[in-house]
C-alpha cells in the first residue's frame, strides 16, 4: 500500500543537509498531523464504509463501532481486561502481571482509540490505535489487536489491518508500528508472512545488531509497516 500526506512530504533530497527552519518546520507539521488525528469531532471509522460489516460466506456476520479510552463503559473495560488475559497471559509469561497493570491504564486514555467488532450477541473483538511520533515520523501505533478464539483464524485479523492502514494512510501517517511478543509465534507469522510486515530497524533485535551487543534481547519485537520513502529510510533500513 502506498499513502502520502500532501501536508507532509518528505524532503527527497539527500545531497543537501535540512536547515534549522526546514527542521522546525517538519517538527510543526507532524505535530499538527497528530492534533488533527486525534480531533474530537473525527471518527475515523466513518471515512470507510466498506469496513462497517464483516460477513464471510460461511454466515459469519460482524459489525465494527469506533470507541476513545475517556469514554469506555465499565462493561467494555471489564472485558477488555477479560479478553487480554486470555489471548496475552501465555506469550507474556512471568511478565504477564506487571504488564496487565500497564495495559489497564493504557486502555483508559484519552489518546487510546478503538475499533469494536460485535456479533448479534456481543462483542468479540477490538482494536486498540493511537497516533504518535516514533524516530519523527508520525505513525499509527497498533497498541492491540485481540479477538475471541472461536473468532480467529476466520480472516477478520486481516481484515482490521486492512481497515487500520487506511486510517493511517488516510491520517497523512508515514508507518503503522505493533510490538508482538517473540513467544506469539502465530502473531509475528501472521504480521510477517501474511500481512508483509517487516521487523523494524528500531526493534531491539535490530538495534543490539547494529551496536554489535550480544547477549542482551526482550522479549518482544517492533514490527512496522511504511508508506513513504522517508519512512522506509528510518523504520526499516536505518
């Protein structure tokens, strides 16, 4: 998939060293790409009606809603919690208790945006994005993508990437970025293999590489995704 922002190109040329003001004002428009995203008025599910419904022809029929942190009802974050547990307790492992605590503060927050899926029934999945600034490029962060057992493998994951590179593309985003824990072999091979993702240049495996540090790993991967030039030079080849 290919977006750029016309608000936010990047400076092609490498034969010429950016000045301060052209820095600064980069640093502004990013800045003001983020503000816009983020608006209250903004719901970014409206902007793809192709993506309201999920039906597959084996009857399977969902619809999404959008959702922000501030505005959870105790319901939703008591199953949040619920279904995070579930899907993450395992990859975690021992980190699992401390790491639930983040995660329950991080669902809260007025910069948490989420994508719902419901059944006729209830929920069965979410998505949890924000908009944020990694190495300068602004990108959208997939904080989660959770979906009931019973409700995986049926390419609905697939499809709510889909949906989140459009937001992104469609927000004047340069990358989608997701952490995915090494022990969720089934989660990097689906990024990885088939949804094209690529291990980024600031996951710590990457980093200990080019530093030439041995021994030291996390548990985890940053994975990303880039749209434009300028991103692929600093996400993925750095």
């Amino acid at each position: 998939m290919e977006c750029e922002d016309a608000k936010v190109k990047a400076d092609r040329s490498r034969s010429k060293k950016p000045t301060r003001q052209q820095i600064m004002q980069r640093k502004k428009q990013i800045e003001e790409l983020i503000r816009s995203a983020y608006s209250s008025t903004k719901d970014h599910l409206s902007h793809f009606p192709n993506f309201h419904n999920y039906n597959t022809n084996n009857g399977l029929s969902l619809f999404l809603e959008s959702g922000r942190g501030n505005k959870l009802s105790s319901d939703l974050k008591n199953y949040i919690q619920k279904l995070l547990k579930v899907n993450m307790e395992g990859p975690y492992g021992a980190e699992w208790p401390a790491e639930e605590k983040v995660k329950r503060r991080e669902m809260s927050s007025p910069e948490a945006l989420y994508i719902f899926v419901y059944n006729k029934e209830s929920i069965v999945g979410f998505v949890h994005y924000r908009f944020t600034i990694e190495e300068e490029v602004p990108v959208l962060y997939v904080y989660e993508l959770q979906l009931e057992p019973a409700f995986q493998g049926k390419g609905l994951g697939k499809f709510l990437m889909q949906l989140v590179e459009q937001i992104a593309c469609n927000s004047g985003m340069g990358a989608v970025v997701l952490t995915v824990q090494k022990q969720n072999t089934s989660a990097i091979n689906f990024y990885l293999t088939k949804l094209r993702y690529n291990i980024s240049s600031i996951s710590p495996s990457k980093v200990y590489q080019q530093m030439g540090v041995i021994g030291q790993e996390k548990s985890y991967e940053i994975l990303c995704k880039t749209f434009d030039d300028e991103a692929k030079a600093v996400l993925e080849e750095s």
